[in-house]
C-alpha cells in the first residue's frame, strides 16, 4: 500500500534489521525496543489492523511467530504477543503488527492516564 511504512519495509525500500522472512510474512527488530527483545511480526500484504485480518493470515502465522520466538531465544523463558487496534488501542502504524516482546520479566499495564477505569 503506497505511504505505509510497513509496505515499504515489507519492499526493501526501507530498510529494516530482519530475523526471519517467508513469502508470507516478515519479523524484524523494532526501532525503539521496550524490552531486550522487541521484534515486529507482519503479514507481507497490507490489513489495516487486526479488525481486518482474515483468520487464514492468523493460522499462518502461528508457526512464524513460534519460529521467531525460538531463534531469539525466548520460547522456553517466555514472552509477550501484543496487537495494538485503533487509536484507543495505541496503534501507531496503520499495517497490522503483532510485537513479540520478551528477554526479561515483563511488567503489566493498560492504562496510560491515571484513572484505572479507563475513560469509556
Ligand atoms: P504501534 O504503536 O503498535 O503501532 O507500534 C508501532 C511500532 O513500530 C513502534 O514500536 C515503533 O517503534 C515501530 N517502528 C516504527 N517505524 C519503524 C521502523 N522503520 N523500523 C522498525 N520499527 C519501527
């Protein structure tokens, strides 16, 4: 998709620092990584955000990111998949992406303002 970031990188015109790539899909490390292993997981075709993606693209990718998880090294220590939707959920880059975040114990929290109920 022209001027997303993600098609880009996806095409090599960006580059990116890869870990694992097929015909399907890509994994590589994230820019700004909020853990000792951050890596981004995308399908190489363009969905906007999870809310898009087909169920076959999810089940394909299941042994991808089970592949990814083993060559950094955190399969067996444990880490985390998150998908950010939406502008509530923090998504940034309008192509879907799972984080895989891992390589030390993670801390856990939704809500960045104070008020714990959210503002729903
Ligand atoms: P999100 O907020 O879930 O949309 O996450 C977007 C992520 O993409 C952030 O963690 C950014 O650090 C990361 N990011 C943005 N541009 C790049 C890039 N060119 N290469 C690698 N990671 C990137």
């Amino acid at each position: 998709m022209e001027d997303c970031i993600f098609c880009k990188i996806v095409a090599k015109e960006i580059p990116s620092d890869i870990v694992l790539e097929n015909s399907e899909f890509l994994a590589f490390h994230d820019i700004n990584p909020k853990a000792p292993v951050h890596i981004l997981i995308i399908p190489k075709s363009h969905y906007d955000s999870f809310q898009d993606i087909p169920p076959v693209v999810m089940a394909n990718m299941t042994p991808f990111v089970q592949e990814v998880a083993t060559k950094l090294g955190v399969a067996k220590s444990g880490y985390r998949l998150i998908t950010n939707i939406g502008k509530n959920g923090g998504q940034e880059v309008g192509h879907i992406h799972f984080h895989l975040l891992g390589g030390a114990k993670l801390k856990w929290g939704h809500f960045s303002d104070s008020n714990p109920q959210g503002n729903l």
